[in-house]
C-alpha cells in the first residue's frame, strides 16, 4: 500500500516551492518565514524542526539579520535541549555569523569557538573549515591579520583534505586578502588568479564571483585601478546575475565604487556610494553601512564637500572606536586631521594628527611581515617535505624492514623470559586494581548522572513555574501587576539558565559567567520585545564562578538589565547597556552595569514597586559586598563583593 506523506511534511513542502518561486521578494519571504513558523509549532519530530528553523534562518538572513539571530538562537536552544551533535555546532555557527554581521564580534567569537568545538567532536572537516573561515573574518575585523592567516591555512588543509574544491577556493580567495591586507600584493594577485582558474574549471560561478573581488583588491593596492574596476565589475555582474543576497551586492557595489574613486571619477564613485548606503540602511547591514560612510567622507573630501566629509568621517571613526576597529583607526584620525585642516579648525586638526600617530605606533605589530612570511614559508614547505619524506622512506625502507626484524625479535626473547618470571604476580595485581577502579570509576558516575540529573530536574522544574507565571500572566488587564509577573518570570529564567549550563557543561562546580550573561541578555531582550531597541554588551574577559556566587549574581544584573530596559530609554528611544564583571583579587569581584540612557531625575519619585531594589539589597549583603549608584550620563551601578569559594 502506497501511504499518503503526513500533513506537517505536505504543507513544508507548499510552503518551501512558494519560497522557491519568489525569493527576492520582501513580502513573500515574511509570508513565508510566518508559514514555516506555523509548521514549526505543529512539527512533532525534532529532526524536522531543526531543518525547519535551519530553512527559516536562510531566508531571513536575506533581509532581516535580527530575525535571522533570534531564530538561530531558536535553534541553538533547541539543538542543545534534543542533544543533537550535528545540528548543535550548525546552529552555534549561524548565531555567530549573523552577530558578526552585526558588529557583535565578541559574541561572534563565542559562536564560532563552540562551533569549532561541535565540529571536531564529530569529525565534520567541512564544518571545522567553513568555522575557521569565519572567525578569520573576526580576526581580520579586529586588525589580528597573523590570527586569520592561521586559520584560513587550517581551512584550506582541512578542505584539501576532502578534495572539497569549493572550499579550497574559499580558502585561496581568503589567503589573498590576508596578504593584501599584509602588503605583499603580488603573492596576493598569485592566489587570486589561482582562484579565478579554479573556478573555471570546475564550474564554481559563485565562489568566481569572490575571487575577480579579491583580485580586483590586489590591483587596486598595487595602483592599478583600471584593472581593479575591470575585476569588480565581473564580480558585480555575477552577483546580480546568479540572485546574490543584498549584503553581497553592496559589498561588490562598494568595491567598484572603490575603483571609480581611484581612477579619478569622483562624482560617479559619490554616487554609487549614496545608492549603496540607502541601500545598506534598509536592510540595517551594519558592516556595508560603516565601510560605505567612510568612502563617502573620503570622496566628499576630494570633491571639496568638506562640512558633508566631516559628517560621514565622524560617524565612521565613532563606529571604529566603538567597535575597536583598530586596523582602520589609523586612517580614520588621518582623514579627520586632514578635514579640519581644510575648514581651518587648525587645533583639532593637529589633535587627531596626534592620535593617528599613537594608533600607527600601537598597531604596527599587528601587521610583522617577517611572521607573515615564516607563516606563508612554513605552510608551502610543508607539502614539500612531506614529498621528500615520503621518498627518503621508499629509499630506507628495506634497511630499516631489516633492523626492525632484527630488534623485534631480541625484544620478543627478552620479553617471553621476563613474562614468564612475573606473569602469575602481575596478573594478581592487575585483577585487584581493575576491580577498585571499576568500582570507584563506577560510583563517579553515578555520582555525576545524578548530579546532572538534579540541576537538570531544577531547570525544568524552574522552566514550568516561568510558563505558570506566564499563563497567570496573560489573564491579568492590570499592567502593574502584568510588569511585576514578568518581572519574576526573568528572575525564575535567570536561575534556570545556570542550572541548564549546569547539567550541558563538564563541570558540574561553577558557570562561565560571560557566556552565562549573553544568555540572559538575550531572554531579557526577547522577553521585552527590545532586541532592536537596545544593545547588551559584556565588556568582560571570561570568568567561572561557583554557584553560590553565580546564583545571586545572576539575580542583581537581570533586575538591572530589567530596570534599565523599562525606564532608562522612554518613548523610541534606543540605548546601550553594558555589563562588566572581574576578579581584582582572590577575594574581590568587582560588577559594574551601566546605561547611557536618561539617568535619574532629581525630586522625581523611583518608578516601579520598589521591590526589585530590596531584592539587590539583600543580595549585595548576602554576598558581603556594597553598592554604589551613579545617575549622571546615564545610570551607573557597582558592585564590590567579597568572594569566598565553597568548599
């Protein structure tokens, strides 16, 4: 008998031939991603929901990169509730490209390092690469062009090693930039061209497309801007051709802008910068719209628009500097120095003058040719030694075969005479230590499942008083009394999370509280609808702390995160919010949250019920520590606690 394909399966597959139809349209994606949504509610099979929200995160990632995280977040949570290794490191690597298409590098680096880690756990070489290719784009964007040339080689063994010629090219087109970026240009123009071949012969259109780019990038660095404009213009007209995402086709329109500039069209490269950043702007692609400004303030000061050049060099070295964008700050204080001159504003002029000098001091090591080029040495000689092994081994074989019989069998004489001397002792010992150890490796076990299985019986214990709270919560027309119930269920989340990281993790004593804040951030966020309102960052290195100390913690930054989201930015305002937390001793942990919202008015009553605010104070006593409250350019709160670890 022939059976009919279940209803969820039927209507995903409608709903992906009517994405497949209309991809580029913006409605029908929303359309779509609503209808995938509904099949994911209904979807029972935890396979098929994944693949779901993996199809879900592909179209929004063509318009919506903030939609986009959150149903990669989706997906994390999920991948990590069904333990599922090959979906886990997939999904870890989605959030991070779409954080670090956002500028959200550190939490990009959070991703990948997890990625990179499911990854090699089940041996996907592929994924290993594809995640060694991304967090060489993090590098790069932080100025650390050594790190991303390690990890582009890694990628390129790692494909080769499948005969991925896809992922070989990647690998070629990215070592490219990393010399451009190093200043050795015709190396670079060498593995460009090695793309474009490679490509061609094995019919690779859209990685083609990336690598006239990076070619077009050699010929612009080398000063000839003809040629650049040329390559360019081939990538453009292959991107719009094989129906490119948006952000690659600003990407590609930048760079011919790029090339229009060099070669002296300052009025058409003017142009084609404004059309890309309206562009950019629409879809909120940060990295398009912070490179697309800086040419703008560059050719506006070429054109002798100087007031329009300050305006769009100001938002781009604020963005730098924001960001930590060290490569480019350098560049950025010279083009403002330069600006000033030009309107006669002589005092500011020499300042970022000044600046500019102190940044190319403090970077230049992040560019040593001489690493660069033991690197490039190391990894071509590589291949060649491994030649040469291979025949010096062919050549010694049958003088070591000889050897090897020769001493194999004065250690089997020796041994067989030694085993027979001992063999009746050593086995009677071998017997009595196999038996303790499997009773003691037997009890760690136990002792461990249960303990996993505690922390995992709290979190859902904790999950089900949220989803009450929650059910209480959508009955009640108050909304005093709405606020308060959310209030607690954050609160019931925050301590749910750190037993979830409990029973996930190895180590079953403390949280990584950077990793641990993230988390809540994002529930926090979602919780409030806030995700494009306001912005959390963790201005912290990483840091493991026992529960004891977690717990509480966890408490104080969520009713601060809290506080800060419903007051601290009225109306459409938008904000940041950043969370600091460090060890200054052994015994001393010092918290910081800060807001640049619009801080406490003076006379004015403390909105809320004032409950959260007792909640912090008997938390702060019961960790032995102080407050300290700052309401001026925004709100300011600090924490010192005395740390004593359990026991």
């Amino acid at each position: 008998m022939i059976q009919k394909p279940p209803f969820i399966t039927t209507l995903f597959l409608v709903v992906m031939l009517c994405y497949g139809q209309n991809i580029s349209a913006q409605n029908n994606s929303n359309k779509t991603i609503d209808s995938l949504t509904a099949v994911l509610s209904l979807e029972k099979n935890q396979e098929k929901k994944l693949e779901i929200l993996n199809n879900i995160v592909a179209i929004a990632f063509q318009s919506d990169l903030n939609l986009a995280k959150t149903y990669a977040r989706k997906g994390v949570q999920l991948s990590e509730e069904f333990n599922n290794k090959n979906w886990q490191p997939k999904f870890y690597e989605m959030q991070g490209r779409m954080h670090a298409n956002l500028l959200e590098l550190d939490s990009a680096s959070i991703n990948f390092d997890k990625a990179l880690k499911g990854y090699t756990d089940i041996d996907d070489k592929k994924g290993q690469a594809t995640t060694y290719f991304k967090m060489g784009w993090v590098h790069k964007r932080q100025g650390n062009i050594e790190d991303a040339l390690k990890v582009d080689l890694e990628a390129l063994k790692l494909m080769e090693s499948i005969d991925d010629k896809l992922g070989i090219a990647g690998a070629y087109n990215r070592i490219s930039e990393d010399l451009t970026k190093q200043g050795r240009h015709e190396e670079a123009y060498e593995y460009a061209l090695k793309t474009i071949a490679l490509c061609k012969e094995n019919n690779l259109e859209v990685e083609l497309a990336y690598a006239y780019t990076a070619a077009g990038d050699t010929q612009i660095a080398m000063g000839n801007s003809e040629a650049s404009f040329d390559f360019y213009n081939e990538a453009l007209t292959l991107a719009k051709s094989l129906d490119f995402s948006i952000y690659d086709v600003l990407n590609f329109s930048n760079n011919r802008a790029n090339a229009l500039k060099r070669m002296g069209n300052y009025t058409e490269a003017k142009t084609a910068y404004e059309q890309a950043l309206t562009k950019a702007e629409s879809v909120n692609y940060g990295n398009a719209i912070y490179v697309i400004r800086a040419n703008l303030g560059e050719i506006n000061l070429l054109l002798g628009h100087y007031e329009d050049a300050l305006k769009y060099q100001l938002q781009t070295v604020a963005t730098q500097e924001s960001e930590g964008d060290a490569s480019n700050l350098t560049e950025g204080y010279h083009h403002l120095s330069s600006i000033y001159e030009k309107l006669k504003n002589y005092p500011l002029a020499l300042e970022f003058q000044k600046k500019a000098l102190v940044m190319r001091d403090s970077t230049a090591k992040m560019a040593s040719d001489k690493t660069m080029s033991e690197l490039m040495t190391r990894f071509e000689t590589e291949k060649k030694d491994q030649t040469i092994n291979a025949q010096n081994m062919q050549i010694a074989q049958q003088e070591r075969t000889q050897i090897l019989y020769i001493t194999i069998g004065a250690i089997l004489i020796f041994s067989l005479l030694g085993m027979i001397l001992s063999f009746k002792n050593i086995r009677k010992k071998r017997q009595a230590l196999q038996v303790l150890n499997a009773e003691l490796d037997t009890k760690n076990k136990q002792n461990e499942l249960l303990l996993k299985e505690i922390h995992h019986r709290v979190k859902n214990n904790l999950e089900m008083v949220k989803s009450l709270i929650a059910l209480q919560s959508a009955q009640m027309e108050d909304s005093a009394t709405k606020d308060a119930m959310i209030a607690s269920q954050n609160r019931v989340q925050s301590m749910g999370i750190i037993h979830q990281k409990l029973y996930q993790g190895t180590n079953l004593g403390s949280i990584e509280m950077k990793d641990y804040f993230l988390n809540l951030s994002e529930g926090i966020l979602d919780s409030f609808n806030a995700e494009n309102k306001v912005k959390i960052e963790c201005a912290m290195e990483q840091l493991e702390l026992d529960v004891d100390t977690a717990v509480p913690i966890g408490l104080i930054v969520n009713e601060l995160l809290t506080n800060a989201i419903k007051y601290a930015f009225p109306n459409t305002e938008t904000g940041k919010i950043s969370i600091q937390l460090e060890q200054k001793t052994n015994d001393i942990l010092h918290l910081k949250v800060t807001d640049n919202g619009i801080g406490k008015v003076l006379g004015l009553a403390p909105k809320g019920t004032g409950f959260g605010s007792q909640l912090i104070q008997l938390l702060t006593h019961q960790l032995n520590g102080t407050m300290q409250e700052d309401g001026e350019d925004g709100t300011s709160v600090s924490f010192q606690f005395k740390h004593q670890k359990a026991a």
